[in-house]
C-alpha cells in the first residue's frame, strides 16, 4: 500500500490523495477520513514533522502560527480537531482555547513543551480536551487525535436521549446543557462527557479505568492525573451551582460514584 502524497493548495492548507491498496481501491484502515485538523504551533520544524504524520493518516490539516489567524480559519472552515501549542507570539494557547470554547464544542488537544502539573490543570480549565508533553511520540499523538473524533462523533450520535433530571441538577444530552439550582452549568465538553457517563449509572460505582475509557476512548486507562483534574473541574462547577449538593462520590483508588439523592 502507497502512502498518502500531500499537497499544498494555494491558501496554504495541505490535502491528501487517500493511499490505493493494490487492488486499486482506496485504503480504509486509515484513522482519518478526510476530516480537517488546525496544527496551531509556531516552530515551522515540528508543525511540518506534525502536519507530514496527520495527513499521512487521512486527515486534511490547516496550520496557524498564532492566535489570530486561528480566528480566521475558523471562518473559512471550522475544523474537526484542533491541535494546539501554548507557546504562541501574541495571544497566548490558554486564551484560544477559551476562545474556542466560547464559539463551539471543537476538540482541542493540547501539543506542548510545558509539562508541570499547573500547566496541565490550567490548559484542562481552560476546555482542553487532552494534553500532550512535547518531545511527543507521534503514534501516540494519531491515536489520541483519533481517539478525541471518535468521542465527538459519539456525542453527536447520542445527541437524542432524553435529558436526565435530579434532585437540583438537569442534564440535557441534546443540548449539551446542564443546570442546578442556581442556575446553568458551563461545562467543558469533556466534563460533560464525564458527568453523563457517571449519571446514566446512578449509585454504581465506576473504577478510574472505566471512566477513561469511556470519557477520552478505548486508548485511555492510567492517564488518572487527567482525570482527577477533570473531575475535580467538574465538582467546582457543580458544587457552584447547586451550593451543599454533593453529586459526585469518590471511592479512593477505585473510582467514583454518582449520588443523585445526596
């Protein structure tokens, strides 16, 4: 099997022939389907090494040196994916991502060299989908992006069930839209993936392995820092919302417990 030729057409972005097998029909092993991914990442050497890897895995890729030209290509199409660095000239990765989140659920998936546990919580906060350490290894970065479309695809399947109500919480899977007592919870997509996975098992208790793969996807399992932050954003955001409800129970060095009448 060849593999995809990339090509540059002329507003810079990079599309893909898919490979041919050698019976002369398109390769359908590839993780990608032609969906677009934005590369944000100003250091041209490791954007080319990241873009080469992507589209050779069937994705069409965009790229974006700085904050605002991630706005514009936003405008000219809005992408599957986004995978973003934070060291960037001008605005910083923190405040695209918040951007990002203020005009859509579009994953994002954090690709940077800051690794200090701070940096992790706060790109987390700030309504990143999943975070990566710079040096990265590039098998894993494809099947993380893969993993991330794969649970955005589910989220838009599952979009029809009938929103889940409790004592001081609300859950609308259609809307994506949860309110407490004081009001609407503003979640991250991630968050809400987690929230719903626990609520739609009332009192059962789910283990911390369980939870990843079922929130981030069937790669995920001892990545237990991301979902403590997670979490943790999640409780913050719920308890401010409905003050003295405790939602959500942890059992140490198991998992967690969804508490629908506490």
């Amino acid at each position: 099997m060849s593999h995809p030729v990339p090509r540059r057409s002329p507003d810079g972005r990079r599309t893909v022939t898919p490979p041919v097998a050698a019976s002369g029909a398109p390769a359908d092993e590839l993780p990608g389907h032609g969906e677009l991914i934005l590369i944000v990442e100003d250091e041209p050497e490791f954007r080319d090494l990241v873009e080469l890897w992507v589209s050779r895995h069937g994705w069409r890729t965009a790229i974006a040196a700085d904050g605002t030209e991630v706005v514009r290509r936003f405008d000219e199409e809005v992408p599957a994916l986004v995978l973003l660095d934070l060291n960037l000239p001008g605005i910083d990765g923190w405040q695209v991502t918040e951007w990002i989140r203020s005009v859509g659920p579009t994953p994002v998936l954090m690709v940077t060299a800051l690794g200090a546990e701070q940096d992790v919580i706060r790109g987390l906060e700030a309504g990143a989908d999943d975070y990566l350490t710079k040096p990265i290894r590039f098998p894993e970065l494809i099947a993380r992006i893969a993993a991330a479309l794969r649970r955005a695809r589910l989220s838009s399947v599952r979009n029809e069930d009938a929103p889940l109500t409790f004592d001081g919480l609300r859950i609308e899977p259609v809307t994506h839209r949860v309110s407490g007592d004081d009001g609407e919870v503003h979640l991250t997509p991630t968050e809400f993936r987690l929230l719903l996975t626990l609520a739609r098992r009332p009192d059962a208790l789910v283990g911390h392995a369980d939870l990843l793969r079922a929130v981030w996807g069937p790669t995920y399992g001892d990545e237990t820092q991301l979902l403590r932050v997670t979490m943790r954003n999640l409780r913050a955001k719920l308890g401010a919302a409905s003050p003295g409800r405790t939602f959500i129970g942890t059992e140490y060095g198991l998992g967690y417990r969804f508490l629908p009448e506490r």
